[in-house]
C-alpha cells in the first residue's frame, strides 16, 4: 500500500479553516449535503414504499412516510410473490444466485490474477497483443456474442448448467479484472521481482510467495467488483443458467413483470431491495477497503 | 507508469504462457471468433437461425435507413457524451470535496458508492417510479402548491434520454468518485506544499498541476465508463422499455429486439457491427497513443 | 429431464411417484392473474392423470422476454417439455430444423383435422403436411371494452360502436376520465390499429395490406381515414400513462377510462375481478361497425427429447389439451374461445358467445396478423406506429407513407 489514506489525512489539503462555520465549509458540507439527498433519495423511496400498504400507496404520493407500517410487502416478496403457477417468491432465486456466485467469483479471479500477473512480469511474444484484445472484449455489447456463445456451450454439454453460466462470468469478467491486476502488479517494485529471481524463485513461486501476499488490496476490488456484477446479471443468467438455476434477479424480473390486476409497489420495491442486499452489504462492510485498493489497483497505469 | 526492463524479454517462460492459456483462448475463441462470426453472419439473409444465404450490404442498407436506428444512435450519442462528462466532473468534484478533511468522511463515501452496488434494473424501477408524473416529483411539487410544476421527462419524447441520464449517473458517479479518490491519495504531499508556498490558488492547482498527474486514473476510469455506455440496455428496458414510442431507444436494444424478438438475425447482427466499429473508431487511437508511448518508453 | 426443479418441489411432493413418470417442463409468458387461472386449468389436468407431472416456468414480461430463453434452450440442447407459441411464424424455422416433435400421429387418431374450427389454426401447425403443434384457443383482437358506468358518470350513454365513443369523448374528457385506454407497450398499439384498420377500412382493405401486401393499398384514400382516425384516437388516449395491458384494462375495470381497444384476454381480466359482462362492462366486436373477428392464439409446441418416457408424456400432454373438458375450463378462465366447435359452452358469458356467433360464419374470420407477417415485419411496424403513437408532431399522412414502404418491404 504505498498511500495511505490514514497518513495522507493527517496533511490538510487546502488553507486551514480557521473556525469551523467558514464560508469554506458552509460551501463544501452544502454541496456535499446537495449530493446526498440526490444519492439517498431513491433508497428512502424504496425503503418508505415497501413499507406501505397498496391503498395508502394509491393515495399519497412517494415521499411521504408510511402511515400504517407494514412487513407484508417484504414477506410476500420472498416467500410468496407468484409468477405463473409457482408462488415461491424471491427464495429459490437466492439460493441459486449464491450458487452461481461462489464458483464464478473464485475462478474469474483466479483466473485473471494470474493473467495479470503473466502479463505484468512475464510478458511474452504475443502478450500485448492477447492482451489488447481482450481489452476490446470490454466494449463488445453481449448481445453481439449471445449466440454463438449458446452455440458453443451447447458442444461442449454446458448449456443450462452452473459449469456453463459460472464459465460465462469468467468470460466476461475477465477483462477489466485482468486490467486491474495487471495495473497492481506492475506497480510492484522492480527490485523485489529481482531479488526473488536471482533466489531461484519461477513463475509460480514468486506469484504465491511474493506477489500474493502484497495483493489484499486489489483482491477486494475484485472481489466487489465481481459480485455486484455478477450478483445483478440478468441477460447471461436467463440464457445461460438453465431454469433450474435461475438467479434471483431472473425471479425479481418475474415478480416485477407479473401484474395480476393492479401493480403492488410496496412488493416490487421490497423484492428490489431484497435483491439488492447481499451487495449492499459486500459494499457496506467494505467500501473502505474499496477505495483504498482501487488506489493501489486503478491508478498506476 | 512502466518500469524500465522488465525482465520479461529475458526470462522468457512457460509457465507464463501456461498460466496466460485462459486469456488467450477467450480472447481469441470468445472475443475474436465470436465476432468474426458475427460480422460474417452480417452478411446473410438471417432469419431466426443463421443460413449461409448472403446478400451483401443489404442488412446495413436497410439498417441505416430505419428510424429507428437512427434515434438509438442519437440517443446513445447524447447519452453517452453527458454521461461521460458529467461522471468525470461529478465525480472529480465529489472526490475533491471528500479530500478536503472534512469530517463523517467515510459515511459520505458511502452513500456516494451505494448505488454502484445496485443492478440497472433496481436502479431503472426506482428512478422510473420517482420520475413518473403521475405519481413522482410532478404531484409531489405541485401538492405544495406549484401548480403549474411539470417535470415529465419520463413522458416527454425529447426529455426522456435524460431522465435515463440522471438514473444513470446516480447509479454510476460513485465508482467515478472513488477511483478519483484514489487518485487524489496518490499525489504527493510536496506538490500541495508546493503550491502553498507559492500561494497558487487550489482550484489552479487541482487544473493545472493535479489533474494532469492523475492522467492514469482518468484512462481508467474512461475505459469502464465507456465500456458501460456502450452496453446500456437494461437501464432502458427497466426504466422506459426505450419509450415513449421509441424516443429513448438504444442500439443495444435494437440488436436484443431484432435478433430475438423479430427473428432477424442478419439485421440483428448488422446493427451488433456498426456498434464494433464505432468502438474500434474510438478505441484505436487511444490504444496507438497509449501502447506505442510505451513502447518509446522502455 | 430429471432434475429436482426447486419452482417444481411443491408439485412434486403432491404427486405419487410412480414409475415411468416424467417432469415436464411448460415454459409460457402467462402471468396475469386471468392466464395464471387458466394455466392453472391446465396443469391440474395434466398432473390429475398420473405418472407426469407438470412442471411450471413462466417467464414474465411477455414474448419480447420469454422467448428468446425458450429459442435459445431449443438451440442449446437443453430443450423444455412443451412451449407456448403463438399461432403462425414464430416457430417456422424450429420445425424446419426438425426440432419440434411430429404430432401428425397422435392427430390423425383423434381426428384433429375434423374437431378444430377454424381449419387455419392447424394449418399454422402444419408444415409439409406434418402437424407440430396444439392449437389451444382462439383469440380475436377486434374488441373494444367498455365501462358504461363510466360514461354514465360523464352524462353521456355508453357507446355502440367507434363513432359514438368519438362523439362522447368530450364528455368523458371533462369529467376527468380518460377515454381510451392503451398500454405503452408497442405491440398493444399495434393490436389497436389493426382493429381500427378493419373497422373501419373493411376486410377487403384489410387482407389487401396485409395478406397480399400491397403498398398501393396502404398508402391509398381508404388507408388514409384509417390513420385519420388512428390519429384521433392517440389524442383520446392522452392521460393513460399505464405500461402493460392489464394495467390498462384495470382503468376501465375501475371507471378511471372510457375504454379499451384490446383482444379478447381482457376479458379473462373481469372476470378474475368478479365483473360480469353486459352490466359492469360491455364488449363491442368489430368495434361495433365490422362483424369480424381474427382467429389468433396460442398455441403449444413439443421440442424433440431423446427420452422416450418424456416423449409419451409430451404426447399424453398434447392430448389432454384438446380434451373437451379442458378446453371449455382454460378457454373459460382465459377468455378466450375453444378451438374445438363441438364442446358445450353454456357457461360463457354475453361477450364469448357474441363471439362465436360471428364466428359461425366463416365470412367473418380473418387470419390473424401474426400468422399473415413475419415478426420482423411486425416489429417494424410495432417501430413505427410506437413512434406515431407518441409523438404528437408526427402527422398521420407521414406515417402512412413509411408505413406503405414497409408493407411493401415485407415478404
């Protein structure tokens, strides 16, 4: 970790406020505060809708606050929302969604560690190239490989099975996590790497003795970075996975997308929100540790 | 920024290449083959399953002379132009202010980051739901007594690429921020000291001194903007289903519709083409300016 | 086929595991509460028989979503027992790359030829003379529902037909009811011009477009009034910001709109809602001008499985479908009309009978669009009037040119 935020702090960064109702922060707590009613707005929508009952929805408008408090939304939207004949809610989703998170989270970032490792340290003829392909890989909208992918699952007896959509994630999580490794890596001391080879250490030996233990940072980047994408993925999810893995998101779009009648809000909202949680949470518990790898990771070029 | 000699060209190794299996195959089996296929299949009369029937330049032909694309491509023009920009400032802005060693700093990142973790589809429900007229902000302001308040983007055929806009920066401004934090961490003491002394002005010294130092975390940042912009769908399918009409139509969706919906393939593909080349237009460039300055470099 | 489905587990525990049984997976878009009632009907009776069960995926948010899943699970080799289509194209070129199970076996022996009305609902399961797929019903799109509650409440009468409804939505207009209702959604708008283009353009004019697609027809004189009126009725529908059809519907069902131009499942909507026809809502076929009706539908199609227990099920599926009993119970719940003539229908209500009185006449029956265009020729057109639709500033002659060009194009 070269820069601390911890110490950096301890330098303040503009003149000295002297007191602490300045000019200077009544504008930079203004502005600050500005951003957060845009940034907060739609979850306190989302929290005060799913708590209200239907009628009370039709009635008022948005922003006001429940009336009448009530947990049915939230209960109906787990257990109980139907679509089609099947009354299970969100719940099978969830199980599936973590299902398909675990092998997809570990394997892409296995994968793409090393390859940002080989193509930081080790680059070989060619490497640069592979590597800028990939990058395009980035900026190729889904839809432009959704068939053949299908085509390709299918012969080699993946199709609609965790194996296939887990092999999907790594696919397409792989650019931007390969960049980000590569990035991290490469900004690791030039003599370190030295020191190891003149110790007779290879490939495999300097990235788990050297490399691997410096990386937490980086690591948690991609771990966030891998499980809000994959966690929220729709479009693979529903080709690729197979109805019996369905993920939760799938289960949330037939929710969302099954009126009978009138359309419950108050459920939506909390079926939003339960889909939601297991990154907010990831988010939650670790936006510091964010930050402070991405500064690690993102910035060297 | 590159080291001088990496030991790469010396220790040439198999292990590495080994290990660089993975990436080569997606890259040339998924990335390369995938799309050559696409392009080729551009080609073909298409219709529900591709058929080796081509017919030359007619599915672009046709594809340039439907309106339809021609809105996407506007929108996505606008779309993405304001948002690039508008994440870039927002999120400089926002990193800047959260630099200052201002107090509760960590809540405000994180509420600043939160909608980063929901899906488009979250976030195109909320905003659509906030934004409708009948029931959002509109009656909201208009109950406090603003009777003539109209704020109906989301049913205003101009407007509505906009209305995407704002749901699309409140969901993606927060990752901007904080790879600009980063970036901000990473400048060194001295150089504040520095422009202290000098007395330079911070907002000289964040335009003309730190900005261009964080260089490598902008071209960061611009990739996973731009690689988001370019796939903008299911915003649109949450949030306006490309409505009113087919006001805020993007092309990912025109090639979604078009291969699944309509059973068109060969249109379908054209269009997933176009979106290739555009990407290449803008990509190479940087990726000659980027590469080949390394090159000189080492 | 013979993984434990989690959707599947409650089904499962209900049924006796007996040997050579199957799980059949019946992948649909069906989720309103009037389609899940008939689902419903289905799978009872499915499951009810024995052995198989059946195995519920709906997919929400209508085709646009569900089939490209349905298509693409085909394609990869991990097809579902059985699928709803709709009637016509969709599913030509499946059944041409031999992926669809050949039903011509199982319909010679009962006789599919002689009990289903119209003869055009088979023939679009027909290809080379093989039949591949379960017509289940019959749905008509020229139907406009009305709530005369609503025009009561506004001082007018309840309409007869499209120009009363023009001449009383002034009235609605000032007493703050929307007159027409129509979803967002371009496939509803779509739907809507069609009725009004046989309403009030004629049959003949109809078929001209869109059987024989003449570009002659559509951009004429007679076409020109039917986009004039089209364009009326995007002003009436000013104020109806609802997305989905059922949405729409329910302004109607709850008197905050006039009416609505939609097909015949609407009425499955009502009747979940414990409304009954002639009092609480009216139905005026052909918009009360052309007594016309389209014989679209739905129907089922068996995707070829190497497993022969899953084959004899999908077959026994195939059968119960067309079963007497069933189709009056799904075709009751839905909304819609049974495709067999010879089933006793004394349970149906004003509106489904009107129906099949204009359908004993086979003068009245028009195909239905999908079976006539191919869906990319649909989405184009969904495109443009979408378009119309919501843009105020575009003028009805305009639209009418590209939409010439189009019908033109189409193949």
């Amino acid at each position: 970790m070269p820069h601390n935020p911890e110490t950096t702090m301890t330098e303040p960064r503009g003149p000295k406020p002297s007191k602490s109702f300045s000019r200077r922060n009544i504008i930079i707590y203004g502005l600050l505060l500005l951003a957060v009613f845009y940034y907060i707005l739609p979850l306190y929508v989302m929290i005060v809708t799913s708590l209200k009952g239907m009628p009370e929805i039709r009635l008022g408008n948005v922003f006001a606050p429940p009336v009448d408090i009530t947990f049915e939304p939230w209960v109906k939207a787990w257990g109980s929302a139907c679509t089609g004949l099947a009354c299970d809610g969100l719940q099978p989703g969830f199980i599936n969604s973590v299902k398909i998170l675990i092998p997809s989270v570990v394997i892409s970032i296995a994968i793409a560690s090393v390859n940002g490792y080989a193509l930081a340290n080790w680059r070989f003829k060619g490497s640069e190239v592979f590597f800028t392909i990939l990058l395009f890989g980035a900026f190729i909208p889904y839809q432009v490989m959704l068939y053949p992918i299908v085509i390709l699952l299918r012969e080699l007896g993946l199709f609609a099975s965790l194996g296939g959509i887990v092999l999907v994630h790594t696919i397409f999580g792989m650019p931007i996590l390969t960049l980000l490794f590569r990035n991290y890596f490469a900004s690791v001391p030039e003599e370190l790497f030295k020191a190891a080879r003149v110790d007779g250490a290879g490939f495999w030996g300097i990235f788990l003795k050297i490399m691997l233990p410096m990386s937490l940072p980086i690591f948690v980047v991609a771990l966030i970075l891998q499980t809000t994408g994959i966690w929220n993925d729709f479009l693979l999810g529903v080709i690729y996975a197979g109805t019996k893995n369905f993920p939760m998101t799938v289960q949330l779009n037939n929710i969302v997308n099954s009126t009978q009648g009138v359309k419950e809000y108050n459920v939506n909202m909390a079926a939003t929100m339960l889909t939601g949680i297991v990154p907010l949470v990831v988010y939650f518990i670790s936006g510091k540790l964010f930050v402070r790898g991405i500064a690690a990771g993102a910035v060297k070029g | 920024m590159a080291q001088s000699q990496r030991p790469s060209s010396l220790f040439r190794n198999l292990s590495a290449k080994i290990a660089a299996i993975p990436m080569i195959l997606t890259a040339l089996v998924i990335f390369v083959g995938c799309t050559v296929w696409t392009v080729v299949y551009s080609f073909t009369k298409s219709r529900m399953l591709p058929k080796e029937d081509f017919v030359g330049l007619m599915q672009y032909e046709r594809l340039w002379a439907t309106k339809r694309w021609l809105v996407s491509v506007e929108n996505i023009a606008i779309y993405g132009i304001c948002s690039l920009i508008l994440s870039l400032v927002i999120g400089f802005v926002l990193a800047a202010l959260l630099d200052q060693k201002i107090r509760f700093e960590n809540t405000f990142r994180t509420i600043f980051l939160y909608p980063y973790a929901l899906s488009f589809i979250v976030t195109g429900l909320v905003w659509q739901w906030i934004l409708n007229p009948t029931f959002g902000i509109q009656k909201v302001v208009r109950g406090w007594g603003f009777e003539d308040f109209t704020f109906d983007w989301l049913a205003n055929t101009d407007y509505v690429i906009y209305a995407v806009l704002i749901a699309g920066l409140w969901q993606g401004t927060g990752l901007v921020m904080a790879l600009m934090l980063a970036g901000l961490r990473g400048i060194d003491e001295d150089i504040w000291k520095a422009s202290r002394v000098d007395g330079i002005p911070s907002w000289k010294t964040y335009l003309f001194i730190v900005i261009p130092m964080m260089r490598p975390v902008f071209v960061t940042t611009l990739v996973i903007i731009a690689a988001g912009i370019v796939k903008v769908y299911d915003l649109i399918l949450a949030q306006t289903s490309g409505g009113p009409g087919i006001a805020s139509e993007v092309p990912a969706k025109y090639v979604y519709d078009y291969m699944f919906r309509a059973g068109n393939l060969g249109q379908g593909f054209a269009a997933s083409t176009m979106m290739l080349v555009t990407v290449l237009i803008i990509l190479i460039p940087w990726v000659i300016l980027e590469y080949g300055g390394k090159k000189n470099a080492s | 086929m013979k993984f434990k489905h989690t959707l599947a587990a409650a089904a499962v525990a209900l049924t006796v595991g007996t040997a050579n049984a199957a799980d059949i997976e019946v992948t649909h878009w069906w989720t309103s509460g009037g389609e899940a009632a008939a689902v419903k009907v289905f799978a009872d009776s499915f499951n009810a028989m024995g052995g198989d069960t059946w195995v519920d995926g709906a997919i929400a948010g209508s085709g646009g979503v569900a089939r490209p899943v349905i298509v693409s699970r085909i394609l990869g080799g991990d097809p579902m027992g059985a699928t709803q289509l709709n009637h016509g194209r969709q599913a030509e070129e499946l059944v041409e790359a031999g992926l669809m199970l050949d039903l011509t076996e199982l319909a010679e022996k009962e006789g599919w030829r002689d009990i289903v009305r119209p003869s055009s609902l088979l023939d679009s399961c027909t290809l080379d003379g093989k039949i591949y797929c379960v017509p289940v019903n019959i749905h008509s799109w020229q139907w406009m529902w009305t709530n005369p509650g609503a025009f009561e409440a506004a001082g007018t009468e309840a309409p007869a037909n499209w120009n009363d409804f023009v001449a009383a939505a002034p009235k609605l207009q000032e007493a703050g009811i929307v007159p027409l209702a129509i979803g967002g959604q371009p496939w509803q708008i779509n739907g809507a011009f069609g009725v009004l283009a046989v309403a009030l353009g004629g049959t003949d004019l109809w078929k001209a477009v869109n059987v024989d697609k003449n570009a002659e027809a559509a951009g004429g004189a007679e076409m020109a009034k039917v986009w004039e009126a089209f364009g009326a009725a995007r002003e009436l529908a000013t104020g109806s910001a609802v997305e989905q059809w059922n949405e729409a519907t329910n302004l109607v069902l709850t008197g905050k709109a006039g009416a609505q131009i939609m097909g015949d499942w609407a009425q499955g909507e009502f009747s979940v809602a414990g409304k009954s026809a002639g009092t609480d809502y009216d139905c005026l076929p052909g918009l009360g001008l052309e007594t016309v009706l389209s014989t679209g539908g739905d129907a089922f199609y068996f995707p070829v499985n190497d497993d022969a227990e899953v084959t004899a099920a999908q077959m026994k599926m195939a059968s119960m479908m067309l079963s007497k009993s069933v189709q009056v119970d799904f075709n009751l719940a839905k909304g819609s009309l049974p495709v067999r003539g010879d089933v006793d229908l004394s349970a149906a209500n004003d509106c489904m009978k009107k129906g099949l009185a204009i359908l004993e006449n086979p003068d009245n029956i028009l195909p239905d669009g999908t079976q006539v265009l191919s869906p990319d020729t649909v989405q184009q057109i969904d495109d443009l009037l979408a378009e119309f639709w919501a843009t105020a500033s575009m003028s009805a002659a305009d639209a009418q040119a590209r939409y010439a060009d189009l019908i033109g194009d189409a193949d």
